[in-house]
C-alpha cells in the first residue's frame, strides 16, 4: 500500500468503482467516476502499490513539472471520498483507476479489504460496453448483480452472462463471494461512434445511479456536452447516406423493441427524478463534497506516522464526438475523411453481465471496450 493518508469516519457508505481499459467503451464509465470526484471535491486517500498489478510496457508513466522539477505518476487504482450533504448525509467511496494487468485476485482482495474497513454498504461498479445501438435514442444502461435477493428488491436483473469477462466481473464476482452485495450498472455505446469521450453515456450511467441509490448528482456542464455531442455525431453521419440509413435501421429496430417501456413504472422513475433535480441541495456554507466542520472547510482524519503527499488530481478530459466509425468495425474512419466507412455489424453479447448485442470488441491493443461471449475479436 502506497499514499495512505488517513481512513475517513464514513455515514452508510457506499462503494463506486469504474476502470479504464477493456470495460470502458468511450471512456463513459471512468469519466462518470471522475465527475463524482470533481463535483463532490473527492480526497485521495489511498492508492494501490503500481509495482503489484500493472505492466508498464503497458500502462506507462508520465512525467510532469512541478514547479521546474520533473516528477513521475504511476498508473494506477486510487480511492477517495466524498460527503453528499442534505438531510441525510452519506459518503461515497470512489475507486477509479486503471484495469490491472496482472494478480486480479489480489487486486479485488485489496479493494474489498477496504470496503470491509471502511463498513461499505454496497458497491456499484460502473461498465461501458460497445452495442447495438443508434446514437440518436437515449442510452440503455442495464444493471445486473449476482445477488438474487438484490436483483428482486432493487429491480435489478439477475446475471446470467457466460463467457470472457474483465475487472469489472471479477470484482463483483469477488464481492458475492464476500458477502458483500455488489450491483454493476453497464451503458451501451454505439459501435460505430466508440472513441472517447462519450458524455451522454457518462450522463446516462450517472442518471442511472441516482435511481438506484436515491440519491441528486449534480451533472454540471455533462448535459450541453451531451447535446453537443449528439449534434457532431449527426453531422459525421449524415455525410454518408449509407451509414445515415444504417443508423435509421437501428432506430427503427429499438423503437420497435422498446415500445413497452413507456409504462407507468418509467413514467415514475422520471418524475422522481425531476422531483430530486428540484430539491435545494446543501445550503449556504456548507461544501459538497468533504467532511463539514463549523467553520465550511472540510476535514479527514490522517494517518500521522505518513508524511506521503496525495497524487495529483487527474485533469478534465475535453469533450466533443470522436470520428464515426464503420458500423460493426468499432474502429475510426479514415484519417482526414471526417466520414463513417460502412460496414456490417457482428452479432455478439458483450463482455459483462447484461446480455443485450454489441459492436465487435476493441483490438487487443487499443482497449476501448469489451468484446463479445464468442471469445475476445481477433483482427
């Protein structure tokens, strides 16, 4: 363990975890955790050893300057906490970080022995996976658990899924088998258009978390980067008649397949949502995210003996739509085009628990999303 600076006395904790790597299609789910972090004020107070789980031919180091002096940040899985504020307070334990490459039992042995000391609740891992989807609908976001009495109290579905899986089903597999209950919430990225960042997925898991545990988010600027990305996607598009018919097949293939949805029970989960987006929020003085004191600022209890500094805070990624990919390809069109090159999607279930089609998975060495139940895609 490295850059331990005190444990914080946490209220009804719950765990939130997200990593870069094979279960991030458009990087929605680790960006999701990195809103978290940035609108709450996240503290770090710890991160795992980067020697134990990554190969840094990999996940490479970057050097930075620090007021002149070069330094170096490791890749790696940090954890911070944040305090929702309102009249029932809870903290939040954020993980974020990088899906290791290496000693995956430990890695989750590690993290599960921090929710057990921390008495976390619940953890909820969020997923991003490549699907067959239109960018033009909103973003289906499944969640899944291996907990039966869980999936029937929270309206969860139960995992059934078999076949190649990440860090993401690793860890909650992990959590079943400690006994403690584990939920992962899975976006659905459009296949053709998987580049990063992707805002409205982010927003979609972000929306998504707030049904289940009841709780406001405040979303910031993600809902005009969300409209602003859907726009630049509809200009790629609409430059290729053939990609712009294919996306119409896929509208036309979910409007058909959701038309149950619009059923009382959905029409109730918006308006609590509505409701939520119109309360307050913290008053006056008092910070969002932290431990409040008397006097506004926030405080954690720190380990003495350590005179570790924290690492620094990741900066915002830029948002707006990457280059529309062929359909089915999961991959960029060609450099200087602007323009999808069309193509015809593969039918697989992606990595993870929900089982709903996907895109084809990423190349094993560009990593942007999960590949599908026949095994992972072989270019």
């Amino acid at each position: 363990m490295i850059e331990l600076d005190g444990v914080p006395e946490l209220i009804d904790p719950v765990m939130v975890a997200a990593f870069e790597g094979w279960n991030d299609a458009g990087d929605a789910a680790s960006t999701a955790v990195a809103h978290l972090d940035r609108e709450w004020k996240g503290e770090v107070f710890a991160a795992l050893d980067a020697e134990d789980y990554y190969d840094f031919q990999v996940n490479r180091p970057t050097v930075w300057l620090d007021g002149g002096v070069r330094k170096i940040t490791w890749p790696t899985t940090r954890l911070s906490v944040v305090r929702i504020g309102g009249d029932k307070p809870r903290d939040l334990v954020l993980v974020r970080g990088i899906e290791p490459s290496m000693r995956w039992r430990s890695f989750c042995n590690e993290i599960l022995g921090f929710a057990h000391e921390l008495g976390v609740e619940m953890v909820v891992v969020l997923g991003a996976l490549l699907g067959d989807t239109p960018h033009t609908r909103p973003v289906p976001v499944s969640g899944v658990t291996s907990d039966a009495d869980l999936a029937r109290t929270m309206d969860l579905e139960e995992t059934r899924y078999e076949g190649p899986t990440g860090i993401v089903g690793i860890l909650q597999e992990a959590c079943t088998h400690a006994g403690v209950p584990a939920v992962s919430l899975w976006a659905a990225v459009p296949h053709y258009v998987s580049q990063p960042p992707n805002p409205k997925a982010t927003l979609a898991l972000l929306n998504r978390l707030e049904d289940l545990l009841g709780l406001r988010i405040p979303l910031g600027e993600l809902p005009e980067d969300a409209r602003a990305w859907q726009v630049g996607v509809d200009q790629l598009a609409s430059e290729d008649s053939e990609v712009a018919e294919y996306v119409q097949t896929l509208e036309e293939a979910r409007d058909t397949a959701e038309l149950p949805e619009a059923s009382g029970e959905a029409i109730a989960r918006e308006f609590e949502r509505y409701l939520r987006r119109r309360d307050p929020g913290p008053g006056p003085g008092q910070p969002s995210g932290g431990h409040a004191t008397e006097s506004g600022e926030a405080t954690y209890l720190r380990d003495t003996s350590s005179g570790r500094t924290r690492p620094p805070k990741p900066v915002r990624p830029e948002t707006g739509p990457g280059p529309v990919s062929g359909p089915g390809t999961g991959r960029p069109g060609g450099p200087g085009t602007g323009r999808p090159t069309p193509g015809g999607p593969d039918e697989r279930a992606a990595d993870g628990e929900p089982e709903q089609p996907s895109g084809d998975g990423p190349d094993e060495d560009t990593d942007n999303g999960p590949d599908g139940p026949d095994g992972p895609s072989r270019d």
